[in-house]
C-alpha cells in the first residue's frame, strides 16, 4: 500500500492515464498472487527460515530500485519484483509462524491474530504513505521495506526457529503447475485491468481473459495427473476452507476499493492533500486495531465461521454507507460512518478466515496452506478491483462511478457472508482452536 495515497501523484509525475495508474497499483498484486501457491511449495520443500531470508533480499533489491526508477517502466518492473519478494516470503513466514507454536491451539491463536495483521500493515502503509509524500517525497516509501528487510535479515537467525522441511522426501516443485498457475492468474488479472478503459469485447480485454482462463483449466487438469501437484485437487475440497477463501477475496477486494477510492475522491474531487487524505484514515487504523485484538477472543467463544460471517455482513454495512458518496458529501457525517463500520467487520472477517483456511493442516503443508490462503486474499484485490472499477467506469461521472463500486462491493460481501454461512454449516461443528487432523485432502 506505499503508493496507495501518493498514487495520483505517480501518475501526473509520469503522465499515466486510468489504466496505467491501476496497472501499478494491481502490479504488486499481479506477481504476489501468482507465484504463491509456489512461494508455499518452496518453503515447505526448503524450510520456512530460509526462504524467508532469500525473499527479504529479493525485497529489499527490489525496493532500492523501485526509489530510484527513473521511467514508469522501470517503477513497474520493480513493483512486480516486490511482489515476487512476498509471494515467497508470505507463505515461509507462516511455515515459521507453525513451527514456533506447534500445538493447535496455539497456532489457532495466532493465525487469528496474523489474520488482521495484513490489514493493519495495509492501512498503516497508506497512513504512512502520506505523511512521507507530503513531507520529502512518494520515492521515500520504498525505504520502509529496505528498513524491514534489513532488520528481518539481522535478527530471523537469532530468533527465529530453522523451521526445516517435515521428515521424508521433500515435495516435488511442480514447475509445470507452477508456470500454468502464474500465467494464468497473471493473464486474467492483465484482462480485467485493461477493463478500465477498454470493453470487453475488444481483443485487448477479451484474449487475456480467454487466455487465462485455458490456462487455469490445464492447471487443474495437469494437477490431477501429477504425482505430487503444486496444489492438491483435494485440499481445496473441505468447504469451511473453501469459505474461508471466498471471505478473504470477498472481504480483501472491498477493503481495496476503498483505498484505492478514497484518496482518488479526496484528491482529485474534493481537493485534499496528501497528509489531509492518510489523515482520513486514522480513525480506520484505530477501528481496525482494536477488532484485531477482540478479533481472537471472540473466535475463541464463537468459533472461526461465526465470526467469518458476522465481520462480512458489519464490513457490508460500512461500504453500503461509503456508496453514499456524493461530489460534496461531509466527511464526518457522509464518509467517517462507513470508514468506521468497514473496519470493525473486516478484522474479524479476517481473522476468522485465517484460522478456518490454515485450521488442522500439519506442519508439512503449513506453507501451502499460506500459499493458498495469500493468493486468496491478493487475488481479491487484483481482480475484484479491476472488475468493480471496469464498472465504476460505465458511469458518467467519476463520483457515480465511486459509488457504484462501492454498492456493489457491499453487495458482494453481504452474499459472500450468506454463502460462507452455508457452507460453513457442511459438516460438523468442532471446538475452535482444537484441529488435530488434516482435513481430507
């Protein structure tokens, strides 16, 4: 989210129309969402720490460039770099994460709070993203992941555990899966950004589409031929982890479109400055702070899908009154409302889905099971943004168009959190924070 705030500012800077501004802001995503069902396998095969540290460098090289990027093609080449750097680093932090609390219980635990950590790091990167811009300059958010990579780098050998690969043969790396599965979240992503300004009729939306669609449908074909496939036909086939990713996806596209909205809004509509707009923000970070804490607690007595499905349906309730958006619509009465209901249902949401998602999965398959949780909540964003502002951009007006996203944001979240429901309830209830088993995979 470092470019989330100062991205208007990027684009006059290199003179980028709508769909170069959300190429570089999908550009991340696009390479993050691809490549971790990958990032998983490696750091199942080669241990957690390792590939932790290999994915710091890579972030830490990436980002450097990324300050220091003289041309648009060159931000964008560094911003698909980083994306590489966490898609292996997400799922090795987690192999971690499982080898330093392996009773169930208290992996269940923090899995609840890792759940809300992501959406905390992405509203203080924008948060942050504002004050740096309207201090020095956007160039200068680059050098927070150096600082984090750095520190990871000097102390993940003195605290961390070796997290080494399970016992027995290491998996396979299924380079053929892997290279189906990244082309083919990569051309349906590309497709649907292109929606922005073109039709979906024309070649340059339709083929990638189409494109990526064939790929993913070899994906899962090759995967059922292959002896030790870079995603298991049957892990995804327990259905509360099934609606665990549906709820990420769901509850990750809505919160984007709302950072990626919001200061297109205050900017370019309203007029506001940078450090007005991360200011906007702060009464969300707190929101979003505190469900975080209350967030594992409250799993703890109510179970994992309870809490899934009531944070979907307060996080519905707060993009219903963001639609409200008007080209003069007051922020504490028409706009803080919903950046405080959105909040306050998408930590729980999140936290809920993290347990459910990585729930009684051994530590052999701690990485995959990240893996496959992060494409979830990276490919919310990535495609549901692009397709709900393809939409925003069939209206006359870019408020209307903001506010049509937005409804159809909370109207999405709303039957994300009546299916979750359904299938939550497919098989029986077990106490949370007591997985012992693998599910059926």
């Amino acid at each position: 989210m470092i470019l989330s705030v100062p991205l208007p500012l990027v684009g006059r800077e290199f003179g980028l129309g709508p769909s170069g501004i959300l190429l570089l802001s999908a550009a991340y995503g696009l390479s993050f969402s691809s490549l971790l069902l990958l990032g998983g396998r490696l750091a199942d095969r080669h241990g957690g720490r390792r590939m932790l540290r290999v994915s710091l460098v890579l972030l830490a090289v990436a980002s450097v460039a990324g300050a220091l990027a003289p041309t648009f093609a060159v931000l964008l080449v560094t911003r698909f770099a980083q994306g590489v750097g966490a898609a292996l680093a997400a799922p090795a932090a987690v192999a971690v994460v499982r080898s330093l609390f392996p009773r169930s219980a208290d992996y269940g635990r923090a899995m609840a709070t890792w759940g809300g950590l992501s959406a905390l790091g992405a509203t203080g990167g924008s948060l942050l993203s504002g004050v740096v811009t309207a201090w020095v300059s956007w160039r200068w958010m680059f050098a927070v992941p150096v600082l984090v990579a750095l520190a990871g780098l000097a102390l993940s050998g003195r605290l961390l555990p070796a997290a080494e690969p399970a016992p027995g043969a290491p998996p396979a790396l299924d380079l053929r899966g892997a290279a189906l599965a990244t082309a083919g979240v990569s051309a349906v992503s590309y497709g649907l950004v292109g929606s922005g300004e073109h039709t979906w009729g024309e070649p340059v939306v339709l083929l990638p589409l189409v494109l990526g669609a064939a790929l993913l449908l070899a994906f899962a074909a090759a995967e059922r031929r292959t002896a030790d496939p870079l995603l298991p036909p049957g892990f995804l086939a327990d259905r509360r982890r099934a609606a665990a990713l549906v709820a990420v996806m769901a509850t990750a596209a809505g919160t984007a479109l709302v950072f990626l909205i919001l200061p297109l809004y205050l900017q370019q509509v309203r007029g506001w400055g940078v450090l007005a707009t991360s200011a906007a923000f702060l009464p969300y970070a707190a929101v979003l702070l505190a469900a975080g804490r209350l967030a594992a607690p409250l799993i703890a007595r109510h179970g994992p899908a309870a809490v899934t499905v009531g944070g979907l349906a307060v996080a519905a309730g707060g993009l219903a009154l963001l639609a409200g958006v008007g080209p003069a619509t007051p922020f504490a009465t028409g706009l803080l409302p919903g950046l405080l209901l959105l909040p306050a249902g998408a930590g729980p949401a999140f936290a809920g889905s993290a347990v459910l998602a990585t729930g009684g999965v051994r530590p052999g398959r701690a990485g995959l099971a990240a893996g496959v949780l992060n494409t979830a909540m990276e490919l919310g964003p990535t495609a549901g943004v692009a397709a709900l502002m393809a939409l925003a951009a069939t209206r006359p007006t870019a408020v209307g168009g903001y506010a049509a996203a937005l409804a159809a944001a909370a109207a999405g979240l709303a039957l994300t959190a009546a299916a979750v429901t359904l299938l939550a309830r497919s098989r029986p209830a077990r106490p949370p924070f007591t997985h012992t088993e693998e599910y059926s995979a």
